[in-house]
C-alpha cells in the first residue's frame, strides 16, 4: 500500500535532514519504507523505519537525541 504524506514530515536518516513525503507499507513481515527526499542533494530515497526518525520541533521546545537506528 502507498500512502501519501500530507503534509510531509520533516525527518533525519544518516544524520541528513530530509522530507518524507509518502510511505509504502509491504505488509505484516516488512518494515515501512519512508520516501524521503534530501534537503541538501534534492535526492529521493526510500528508508526502512528503523533508520529514520522525526527532526526535532523548536516551536514546540522538543528537540530529538541522538539515537542509533540497529
């Protein structure tokens, strides 16, 4: 199933800002896959679930740790 992200959500995989714009979910046995477009390079990418999380939201005064993604 595809989904598309409306509006898109602000994300980081390999510590690259980036904008997830849909997900596509295989099924029970898969992980989710972002698709993630970079801030710095304009490229398009999908991303497992386990390598991507939310950006921090200054205005809500939440900023996001470090986390290892395994």
């Amino acid at each position: 199933m595809f989904y598309q992200l409306k509006p898109s959500i602000p994300v980081i995989y390999n510590d690259q800002k980036a904008y997830a714009f849909a997900v596509i979910d295989y099924g029970e046995e898969h992980h989710l896959m972002w698709v993630c477009v970079s801030d710095a390079t304009g490229e398009i990418w999908t991303v497992a679930n386990p390598h991507i999380r939310v950006q921090g939201n200054w205005t809500m005064d939440a900023p996001r740790k470090k986390v290892d993604a395994k």
